[in-house]
C-alpha cells in the first residue's frame, strides 16, 4: 500500500462513526463543541456577578457623608424659674474632602473591569476544554476503529488456521497463536472502549451537559491557519493582551484603586448645618454648625494597612503569572513543532516500514517461507503504529488549536 493510501485510510478511521449497535448517540461537531464550552457554568460566575455589579455601582456615593438630624426637647424643671417647655433641633450634613465618592467609583469600575476579564479568561479556559475532549473522543474513536478493522483480519486468520488444520496443512501451535493475537485484540478493544465512554463524559461536562452518555465526535478534525511559528512568537509577546494576565493586570489595578478608596476614608469631614432653639419664654434662636473632624495624630486602622498589602500582593501575582505565561507559551510554540514532527515521522517512515513488514511477513507464510508467528507479530505492530498515528495526529491538531485560540485572543484585545 502507498503512503497516501495509508494516510487516507488512517484519516478515515479516525473519523469513522461508531458500530450501530452502541445505541443512540448525539454527533457534536468540534465547532458545536467549541460554542457550548464558552457557555459552560464556569464562565457563568464571573458573568452573574458582573451583572450584579453594573446594575448596582452606578448608586455608589460617599462624598457626601451621612445626614444627621438631632431633636432635643425639655423643660425646665428650677423651683425659682417659670416652668416650661424647651427644646432644640439641629440638622448637620458631613462631606468627604477627598471626593470618596469619586474614589468608589473608580474603585468599582476597576473590579468590574476585573469581573470582565474574569469571564473572558474563562471562556477561553472553557473553548479549549471542550477543545481538548472533542479531540480526545475524535482519538478514542478512531483508535477503536483501528482495533475493529484489526479484529476482523485476526478473526479472518483464526477461520484459515482452522481451514488449514482441518485439511491437514496447519497445525495446532499456528493456530493458537491466531487466536491468542485475536484475544489480545479484543481486549484492546475493550480498553479503547472505556477510553471512548470517559472522553465521551468529560465532553459532556466540558460542553455544559455533564451525565450524558451519548456523545459522539463527528466531522473532520479541525484545521486551523497557524502563522509560521516566529511570527506567532511575535504576536504573543505582549503577553498582557492575554486573559489570565488581563486578570492580573486588571486586578493590580483595582487593588491599588481600593487602596486610595480605603485611605480617602480617613479625610478631614467637614460638617455645616443649622440648629433652631426654643425657649421656654417662647423666644426661638438660630444657629449656624460648622465643624471640621479628622485624625489630630495621623492613625490609620488596619484596612488602610490591608489595603496596601493586598495591592502589593496582586502586583507580585502580575510578575509571577508573567512568568508563567512565557514558559507556558514557549511550550504551546514548541508542543506544535514536536508534534508536527511526530506525524511526519510516522506517516514517511514508521508507518510505510510496518506495512512493507507485515505484507512481507504474510507473503513468505503463504509461500511457506516464514511462520505466522513471524506474520502475526508483524501485524501487531502495524495495528499498534496505526492507533499511535491516531493518537498523534490527534496531539498535533491539540496542538495547533490550543495556540490558534490564543493567538485569537490577542488579535481580539488589540482590535
């Protein structure tokens, strides 16, 4: 067989549906998938708060403090004077002179900013979760189809060893040893097909449906247009326009934000106001209020101290997530080199090498030549090198769509 063949062939195991007789099944395409993970519940937490949020930040004050209303009735009670009924009432308004209002507010926007980049990292996180178990299935499925099609020429060679026994041409040892490589085969299968059921759930669970049972991967393997691997170096070295470091970014941001809300706290407040006197002669008197209240000694409690640690904090999580970040992309860069290298290695040598073996192999045992020993060992690794041809051609994809969907996030935060 030629090597476009093999590869034809291959592809199509790997896309291959399941037997009929696995029941029902619901085929999600990776596109499908795609768009129900970015709506899976985890992208759902940051979302509901954020709403929450901007529906309740815009009643947000605090330059203007609490209005204080005092009554004071009385009476005067002195043997020697007139009795009667006295009484006074003030009304004060206190205001903020560092504009705290002002300082809430930008204090909440900036959390909303982060409540925002939260639900932009998580439905990334969540596309390529659904990403990676749509490709999975894909995998487990056509490494079972593999193992089906190898089930059918093990059983093909226990019917002609019998055949050949019967007529007296074969013998009991060949025979065996047909059947033990169809046993061996079958339970392949059965490993495959756990394999199959769990990439099935975690699907499911990636795409918003976790219990389902059902899910079969179906369509062509994603192929997504990748620029050449220095150009998307390039693009990933403003590794600030990524979610999970926007998060950060955003987040030192707010940190510091609060902190000058938390400091804006401890301002003079000035008071003005007017109280209104009556006397128990009837006579009423006016006043105006004025006050000035702050700290004489500069105390601070602790939340301004907290304030400062946590912004502190968050600014040392950007340096580390930075670090992160670059190792973690360096690896995506390179994950899609190696794996590209895999398949070719496989498609150009390991793969053709096998098939000429085993078609040699069975050639010399039909002309009695060689054993079939020699011609079922040969075959076994054939089927082994196709199922490890599935499962690479399944890494380079992972690979590429893992960087394919990064490199769209940064192209998106820079539009």
């Amino acid at each position: 067989m030629t090597q476009p063949r093999f590869r034809a062939a291959l592809t199509l195991a790997l896309l291959a549906s399941l037997p009929a007789s696995a029941g029902a099944q619901t085929s999600v395409t990776f596109d499908q998938a795609l768009a129900l993970g970015a709506r899976a519940a985890p992208v759902q937490v940051p979302a509901r708060e954020l709403a929450a949020r901007a529906a309740g930040d815009p009643g947000i004050g605090g330059t203007a403090q609490a209005t204080t209303i005092t009554l004071m009735p009385g009476a005067v009670v002195a043997p020697q004077q007139e009795s009667g009924f006295e009484m006074q009432a003030s009304i004060t308004q206190g205001w903020n002179l560092a504009d705290l209002g002002s300082s809430r507010r930008r204090a909440a926007a900036e959390e909303r900013a982060v409540l925002a980049a939260q639900v932009r990292a998580e439905a990334l996180r969540a596309r390529l979760e659904a990403a990676r178990r749509w490709i999975e299935l894909a995998a487990s499925q056509g490494v079972e189809q593999v193992l089906i099609d190898a089930s059918a020429i093990a059983a093909e060679r226990v019917a002609r060893s019998e055949r050949a026994l019967e007529a007296g041409v074969g013998d009991a040892a060949s025979l065996a040893t047909a059947r033990a490589a169809q046993a061996e085969i079958a339970q392949a299968r059965l490993d495959a097909e756990g394999e199959r059921f769990t990439a099935g759930l975690q699907l499911a669970a990636a795409m918003g449906e976790p219990g389902r049972r059902d899910l079969v991967a179906r369509g062509s393997l994603p192929s997504p247009a990748l620029p050449d691997l220095e150009s998307a170096r390039a693009s990933l070295r403003d590794l600030d326009a990524l979610p999970d470091l926007a998060v950060r970014r955003l987040a030192a941001s707010a940190a510091r934000a609060r902190e000058v809300e938390v400091r804006a706290g401890y301002a003079p407040i000035l008071s003005v106001g007017a109280q209104v006197e009556r006397g128990a002669s009837d006579a009423w008197v006016v006043y105006g209020i004025a006050s000035l209240s702050f700290s004489a000694f500069g105390q601070e409690d602790r939340a301004a101290s907290e304030a400062s640690g946590a912004a502190e904090r968050e600014e040392a999580r950007l340096d580390v997530a930075r670090d992160q970040a670059r190792t973690e992309l360096e690896d995506a860069l390179h994950e899609v080199e190696h794996t590209r290298e895999q398949l070719e290695a496989l498609d150009h040598a390991l793969l053709p090498a096998l098939q000429t073996l085993a078609d040699r192999r069975r050639l010399a045992m039909e002309r009695g030549e060689g054993t079939v020993f020699e011609h079922l060992d040969a075959q076994a690794r054939l089927t082994q090198a196709r199922a490890l041809r599935v499962r690479s051609l399944a890494a380079r994809v992972w690979a590429e769509v893992r960087l394919w969907l990064h490199l769209a996030e940064v192209a998106g935060a820079r539009s």
